[in-house]
C-alpha cells in the first residue's frame, strides 16, 4: 500500500484524421442529396442535422426529417415516427400510436391517445413536442421573406 497521492487522471483528445466525422463545414452548406430542395433553409438545415447527428446528436431533437425531406411537424404523424421502444409516440398504457394535432396558425402541438385521451407528459412526449415547436418556428422563419 503506498502513501503517495495518486496521480491525476488525463483522458487524451480524440485523434482527428482525413476520415474523421468531426470536420468543419461551411455555414449553409447542403448535402448533395437536399440539393434539388426549393427551401435552402430546410435543405442546410437537414444537413447540419445530419452532420450533428453523425458527430452524436440525439436523433430525437431533430427539427427536420430525414427519411420525409421536411420539417418535422409536417410529418411527425407519419406512422415511420412512431417508436415503441422508447416511448416516442406511444401509448404505453393501450399500446396504440398516439395521434399529432399541429396547428401551425397558433404554434400548438398536442398529442393525444385515441383511446385513452391526452397523452401522458412523458419524456418522449415532451421531447415530440419541443422539437415540433421548434420546426415550427424554425420553417415559419425560413418562410418569412428576405428584407
């Protein structure tokens, strides 16, 4: 047993290589496959959204979809955003898909069991409509015209 205090531990940096995910890009830069997207806010925005979500951002915290090419609260009723494992648009007490309200005039998002009524404030629920706020606010901006 040895009476000398312990060295402070150290962790390294990542090492950064030509392949790394981490590299820079361009503020507005789009990915070849949003190219051909008439809304270039929607279009950098995805890819800025796909880069962050590659370098370990919560897929869930998205404000746009990948798979639909679009601001989120346009499609998150699609039945592809429902995800029974972790509770994202689930009724976990009936086990049905809850339902999306999106009112875009007003800026509200509901979600609803067709069964039980109002969902639960679960994580995940707050978590749907956080980020479909945030889409919202975020397309209503891209929408509003250049000065």
């Amino acid at each position: 047993m040895s009476l000398q205090p312990e060295a402070p531990v150290t962790t390294a940096s990542p090492r950064r290589n030509r392949h790394d995910r981490l590299t820079l890009r361009p503020a507005g830069y789009v990915e070849p496959r949003y190219a051909d997207l008439r809304d270039k806010r929607l279009a950098a925005t995805l890819s800025a959204e796909d880069h962050a979500e590659a370098n370990g951002m919560d897929p869930f915290e998205r404000i746009t979809c990948r798979v639909h090419r679009g601001w989120l609260h346009h499609c998150v009723s699609s039945p592809l955003h429902v995800v029974v494992v972790t509770g994202h648009r689930w009724c976990r007490a009936c086990s049905r898909a809850l339902t999306v309200a999106v009112d875009e005039l007003a800026g509200d998002v509901a979600l609803s069991c067709p069964r039980c009524g109002p969902a639960p404030l679960t994580r995940p629920t707050q978590q749907i409509v956080r980020a479909c706020r945030a889409s919202l606010a975020a397309a209503h901006d891209s929408a509003a015209p250049c000065r």
